[in-house]
C-alpha cells in the first residue's frame, strides 16, 4: 500500500490565507513565521492506516515524530516518485482482507496527517475530522493520493483541491503583500467628521466593511467586494452621526474583526 499526502494544502492556507494550523493535542502549532519551514519539516500520518492510532510516547507531536514507521518522505525514497515535489509517500505491507468475497475489493481505512508529528491537520472548524478512504486490494500494489486538509477543505480556502493548485498563482504574488489579515486602529479617534480605516489582506478576498452603532444596529457600509492584497484604507464621514461611539467590522475570507471609535462633535 502506497499513501501520498500533498503538503501543498498546508504551505498555501498559511501563505497566503494568513491562517495558523493549531495542534490540538501537542505544541506543533504551525503559524505564519513558520511557512517556509512547513515543507522542511515534512509531515506524518496515524490512524489504523498505518498500524492504529497509538504510539510509543504517545499519539501525536514528539510521539509521532519519532516513530519513523508513520513518516512520510519526499526524498525519492520509499516508494516516493519525485524527490522534492512536496508529495510525500509512506510504503504500507497491509495484508488484504477481501479476496474472493465477490464484489467486496474494498477495505476501508481512517486515518489524518500532521505537519511535523502534530495533530494540526483539522484546521478551524475541522478538529476531530480523519479522512476515511477504501484501498482497492484487487491488485497487489494500491496508491491512495491524498491531500493535506481535504477533511476540511473549508478552512483550506486557499487551495483548489479538483485542480490540486493554489487559488492564487504563485507567479502573481504581490512579494510586498501583507502576510497577514489585520485591521487598524482607525486614525484619528475620536474623530469629527472624518476618520481614516486601513486593514490589510494578504490574498484575494472578499471584502465587507461595515460601521454599526453602540447597539448593533448597521448604519453604513464602506467596502463590499472582491480586492486584491495589499493594504487598503477607506475614509469614512460620519457627518450625518450623532457623537457616541461606533464600532467598524471588516470580514475578508475566514478573518472576522472588530474594533470601536469615538464621534466628537
């Protein structure tokens, strides 16, 4: 049996989605500042896939990590096609369990990944997903070809995962584009009558921008549409407000924030 875990997925959601992969069950967490090394650190698999979920040392982080019969190489070796892809392949002896039970060729298998031996694979929303696929045993040698995150491909927004690239071409990156989503304290504050809002996105994103009053209720919208990444500011002329305070939110793909500012008249 041959799995093949694309880590393609996990590079390009911290890239360019600005998101961080949490381990939920050890301190692999995989953040902005550690996108370069994602591939450099490779990626491990557990689950009755590759022999059951428990390890010497434990299930995930230092315990996986150290229990090469789980880890997953892009080095043109142990069954691994192309060396330096970031496809990385881990060689199984499974012994099949359907021969000759008529249509019954298919075995099925659970199992999850994670970028150096952490639970970290789920992404927000997806903690506790595995993938769960059936290795066809009719032939002697099956090449199940996976792809980080795809349990949750909701959260891996950045990745196209029918088209196995990234949604935004590399070739287009802006190299001086923000990395990450944020929101700034808008200046000045207080204000009258006109304030100015910056925020940045890392990647294309739809954008919304709204300013709402001190009890929630909407009262203009900014910035409602597709934009580019880089750093945006909008000025906003709250002329016809009252003094009080007011609070902006500004949603781009998965990042939501909110932050509060003072009318002075």
């Amino acid at each position: 049996m041959k799995w093949e875990c694309d880590l393609r997925p996990a590079y390009y959601q911290v890239k360019l989605g600005g998101d961080s992969l949490s381990d939920i069950q050890g301190t692999f967490t995989v953040r902005v500042a550690d996108v370069d090394s994602i591939i450099k650190w490779g990626v491990w698999m557990n689950g009755p896939a590759v022999g059951g979920w428990s390890n010497d040392g434990g299930d995930w982080g230092l315990g996986l990590q150290n229990n090469l019969a789980k880890k997953l190489y892009d080095n043109g070796t142990n069954g691994d096609r192309v060396a330096g892809d970031s496809i990385f392949t881990r060689q199984v002896l499974a012994s099949p369990d359907s021969v000759a039970i008529g249509s019954k060729d298919r075995v099925g298998q659970t199992f999850k990944f994670g970028v150096r031996g952490g639970d970290n694979e789920g992404g927000r929303g997806g903690f506790g997903n595995n993938h769960n696929e059936n290795i066809v045993d009719t032939d002697t040698i099956y090449t199940m070809s996976t792809q980080f995150g795809s349990i949750n491909p909701a959260f891996y927004d950045a990745w196209d995962y029918d088209l196995r690239k990234p949604k935004t071409p590399t070739s287009v990156i802006d190299p001086n584009a923000p990395l990450v989503y944020e929101l700034a304290q808008n200046y000045p504050n207080p204000f009258n009558p006109a304030t100015k809002i910056e925020y940045s996105i890392p990647m294309q994103s739809q954008v919304e921008l709204k300013i709402y009053n001190l009890v929630g209720q909407e009262v203009g919208t900014l910035v409602n549409e597709i934009q580019k990444a880089g750093v945006h500011n909008v000025k906003f002329d709250a002329g016809n407000l009252a003094s009080g305070v007011y609070f902006y939110r500004l949603v781009a793909g998965n990042f939501t924030s909110v932050k509060k500012m003072v009318l002075l008249k």
